[in-house]
C-alpha cells in the first residue's frame, strides 16, 4: 500500500494503523522521504531527528498491545520553541543555537507518551516575532503553495511542514496570529486554544499574557485530535486552568449555530477584495446551510491590534532580559559583566527582537507608563467584556482570518508597521484570552497561482468544542 | 519624536548596544509604531486601571523537598557559556 503524506490525514492513518496496512515504521519512513525531499526547498524544519524510527518502534508496540491512542505512530513536527529533552531548541535565534533541551515541554511530554513520532523542530521567526518566518536564524521559510511566498509567521514552519506534506499535524505557538495565519496563509487548519486550556511549561516565554500553544493539522477532525492530546491542566504551569474550574463551562451543542460578524471591522480599508468575497462567500453557505448570521456591534474591536502592539513588546522585554549570555545562550566575551550583556545582547538578538525589547522598554518607562501601558490595559479590558457580551448572543464571531493570501518574499520585512497589520483580525483572541481557529475557505488567484486563505471563528472561553463544530461545517459545504 | 538621545536612553535601560548608524533607522521605526499605537490614548475608559492581566489566583506546593539538590546542575550547565566547580563564572561586577 502507498502512502501519499501530502493528503494523509492522521484519521485515515490511525485507522490504517489500526487494519495493519502499514506500520509506524512505514508511515515514519515514508513522511520522513518526504520531509528531506522538500525540505531544502522549503526550509519548514531546522532540524529533522536521527531517531525517529526508535519512536515509531515505540508505537507499533503501543498498537500491537492495544494501548494505541488517535496518536500512536503518528508523524507530527513541533515548533524549535518548545522544549524536546536532549534536543537544540533554538526559538529560531542565533542567542540559542548551541541551546540544549534539559527537559521536554509538558505539551512535548504529552506528544510522545501518546505515541505520535516527532519527526523535527520546525522553523519559527526568531522568538515567535514576527508574521512571516523570515527572521529565522535558519534562514526564511518558503510557502509550499508558491515557494516566492511567506508560510506567515511566526509558525510559519509548523504550517509549512503540514502543507507540504512533510508531518501530518504539528504544534506552533500563537502570540497574536501566529498558529492561525500561517494556517490560512498554507491552507490548513490552525488552533489557538482558550488561555490556560494547554500548558506553556517548556515554552519559551515570548509575551506572557498572550502566549498559547496550539496545533495545526489538514483537517478541523486531525486539529481536534491534536487538541485533545495536549490540552489539560498542570500544575508546573500557573496560568494552566484546573479541571473542574468555574470558568470551565462547555457551550452546548447545537446543530444549527449562530455566528455572528463585526460588520464594521470586516469593511475596514487595507483588506484585499478577493479575501472580502471569499469570507461573503463561505459565510452564505454557511447561511444555506441552516445556520444564522447577524451583525454584531465590537465598537472596540478595532484598537485592539494597538493594544496588543503596546502589552505585547512591554512583556517581550521582560521576558527577553534572560538572554544575558551568563547562564546559557550566545555570549561575547568581556572581563566586565556588563560589557558581556551589551555585547551579548547587540550581537545575539536580531533586528526584531531588538526593536520590540527597546519599544517595551519605551512603554514600560516611567513617564509613559500611564499614557501607553496602563491605557491599553484598560482598553484590553473593555474589549473583553464587549466580545463576552457578544457571546451571550451569539455561538461564534467570524472574519477573514488574515487580510490578504500569502505576500512576497521580503515585501514587509522593511516597514515593520505594515508586517504588524497582517494581524489585524487574529490579535483580538489573544488579547481577550478566547479560543479561535482558521479553515481553510477557498482560493483566491494570483499570478497564475491560486493562493488559499482562511475563515476564522471566535468562540468563547473553553469552547473549543464549538469551535469544531463550526469548522466541520466549514468543510462540509465547501466540499 | 524620538531623538538619538533617547534611543540611547532605552538601549541602556535594556542592556543593548546600539551601532551609530542603526540609532537614526531605530528612531524612525519606533515612531512610526507609537504613532499608531497612541490610538489606545484616545479611547475613553473607566477610571478604574488597575493593570489585571487575566484572573489572578496563588498556585501553592508543599513546602517539601521539591527540589533535589543537585539533579539538575550538571545538566543545566552545560549550557553555561562559562563555568567552573560547579558554578556559572561571570566577569567583574564594578
């Protein structure tokens, strides 16, 4: 039997798993082909492992004994910012390249005692900045689709990966967008869960109150296989939601859903038409499909892309003070302590991550404070409590997932601020801790290429499960 | 509009060294950010601003032997870029 990784879904190959028409030894192998086939020209893996096949034993054991779960044998690629023990885990800067893993990351953990073979590290923008995966210290990665494209960014490997058939599902990071349009930008299917739905221990901290681990996959069905596997409470992360917690409350499950759509924000300038009537098009078949649409009113919905670029660097520079060249990472040498930080500092950071850590550093100084940190904390607040209202209404909020399909290489990598707008419609989840998802809604045509874009969906806290639902249709009536 | 000055400042305040030449492109850059997020100062709000970042609640262990002494350290080292018996080795302090 011949396996063809670039439509694979992990559905279709659990279940051939399971009939035993091929093993996880076979499944690995042929992935892995296909990984270093396209690799060179892509460049969505820093580093594919020389010990795969030994997991992929693991799990034919796992399905020979009955213990196999949806996982087990499973190809999948993991974002070079979660720790995998043993492992260089680099975030995609030149500060960690020479970085080993001391420990695997809970979600990384969670992977491997599930069974799924993690095939390699996939490239990222350096420390998850970034909306196009070009400030990797491994070099840009390429769009499969159309290699003179971005992936997006920051997990832009991660999509990459998926979409070129090179891992059958893989995990990415998602800050601001970061797991949802490289998603939509390589055509498929990208999670940010709930705030405190996955655990973060063993991610590297980019900005601490918007950061959450997410999958992507082909399929909403492989999305929600690889949600299941990671999703949990742990006590070695603070912010990881206990079971059992209040906040916890599970939308009911209805066949016929109401989404709701910001009409304002959607009209805004700066979004490309095809990408408007493509989302008009899916959101009418949807409609047909039984379910109802209404405009909703998310008067602050607009400012948060503002906010986020205020909270966001203030916490950047925070967390990126570790990188000190003392206790691990790039380090210049100097017989003074403090020459070794600003030496350190200048030359292991790129352009972006220095830009974002100074900009923080403005917000975060007194004088400022009040006008820019402060501020956008209260408006992040008013933004929450205007989208919670909207939930009290409505199943599920959609838009475009990004404003444009995949841009050139080196289009937006010189004017940060225009590189920043890609995130328009995906920055409000992060900031509003709710979960959210991009499906892939069509094409639109570009020099002879058709480009996929992406819908996204909005749901409230810990309702992923809706957030399923809605993206299962999505598929149903696009097919 | 930010000046060589205050760039300078920053830089200081986050421990990086920045070239000449790179202080003016930073200067711009970080302008034309602030000119779009001074949005937010627009916007009215509640008076109530008190900085709360998602619920807060305290995570407690027991206060036992959580930490082995010594397990992790030679691990952990070996990723110092300097080190000696057992103990990250830095350059003078003052």
């Amino acid at each position: 039997m011949t396996i063809d990784p670039s439509t694979l879904t992990i559905t279709e190959a659990h279940r051939a798993l399971r009939a035993k028409e091929y093993s996880a030894k076979e499944l690995t192998e042929a992935v892995l082909l296909r990984a270093k086939n396209k690799n060179p020209e892509i460049n969505a893996y820093a580093e594919l492992f020389e010990d795969v096949i030994e997991s992929a034993d693991l799990a034919d054991r796992m399905l020979a004994d009955g213990s196999a779960g949806d996982l087990a044998g499973i190809p999948v690629g993991v974002k070079d910012i979660m720790l995998i023990k043993g492992k260089i885990s680099a975030a995609g800067s030149k500060v960690l390249m020479n970085h080993r893993a001391v420990y695997d990351g809970t979600v990384v953990g969670k992977l491997k005692s599930a069974g799924a073979v993690i095939l390699g590290r996939t490239n990222m923008d350096e420390f998850a900045m970034g909306s196009s995966s070009e400030t990797c210290a491994y070099g840009p990665v390429k769009n499969p689709i159309d290699p003179s494209r971005v992936p997006g960014g920051s997990s832009g490997g991660s999509a990459a990966a998926v979409a070129m058939g090179g891992a059958l599902g893989a995990l990415g990071s998602d800050t601001g967008g970061s797991v949802r349009q490289p998603a939509a930008l390589c055509g498929v299917v990208g999670l940010k869960p709930t705030y405190g739905a996955v655990s973060r221990y063993g991610l590297m901290a980019m900005a601490s109150s918007l950061d959450q681990i997410g999958p992507l996959a082909k399929t909403v069905a492989d999305t929600e296989i690889l949600y299941r596997a990671i999703a949990g409470h742990d006590p070695m992360d603070s912010t990881s939601v206990p079971e059992g917690h209040s906040s916890r409350r599970k939308g009911a499950q209805k066949e016929r859903l109401t989404i709701g759509i910001p009409e304002s924000f959607v009209a805004m300038d700066g979004i490309d038409p095809d990408v408007r009537e493509n989302f008009r098009a899916t959101i009418e078949k949807l409609k047909q499909a039984g379910h109802k649409v209404q405009s909703v009113d998310l008067p602050s919905l607009p400012h948060a892309l503002a906010v986020y670029y205020i909270l966001m660097p203030a916490e950047v520079s925070a967390n990126l003070a570790r990188y000190d060249g003392i206790r691990y990472g790039y380090s210049k040498e100097s017989d003074k302590l403090m020459e070794v930080y600003m030496r350190s500092r200048a030359l292991g950071f790129g352009k972006e991550a220095r830009r974002r850590i100074l900009l923080g550093t403005y917000v975060l100084s007194a004088g400022y404070y009040d006008a820019y940190y402060n501020k956008a904390v209260a408006v992040r607040r008013m933004i929450t409590e205007e989208l919670m209202l909207v939930f009290s209404k409505v199943d599920v909020i959609t838009t475009p997932t990004t404003p444009s399909p995949a841009f050139k290489l080196g289009e937006k990598i010189a004017n940060p601020l225009t590189m920043y707008l890609e995130d328009i419609f995906t920055v409000p989840a992060n900031i509003a801790g709710i979960p959210g998802i991009s499906v892939p809604s069509g094409v639109v045509s570009r020099e002879n290429t058709y480009l996929p874009v992406g819908v996204q969906f909005l749901a409230a806290p810990f309702c992923e499960d809706i957030l399923f639902a809605i993206g299962k249709e999505v598929e149903r009536v696009r097919a | 509009m930010l000046t060589k000055e205050d760039i300078e400042r920053l830089a200081t305040l986050a421990r990086i060294d920045v070239s000449e030449e790179e202080k003016k492109g930073l200067a711009k850059d970080l302008d034309a950010v602030l000119a779009y997020v001074s949005e937010v100062s627009k916007i009215t709000t509640e008076s109530d601003t008190v900085p709360r970042v998602g619920e807060l609640r305290n995570v407690m262990r027991e206060d036992a032997d959580a930490y082995p002494g010594g397990e992790w350290s030679e691990a952990i080292l070996a990723n110092a870029p300097h080190k000696e018996d057992g103990y990250f080795k830095v350059g003078q302090i003052f």
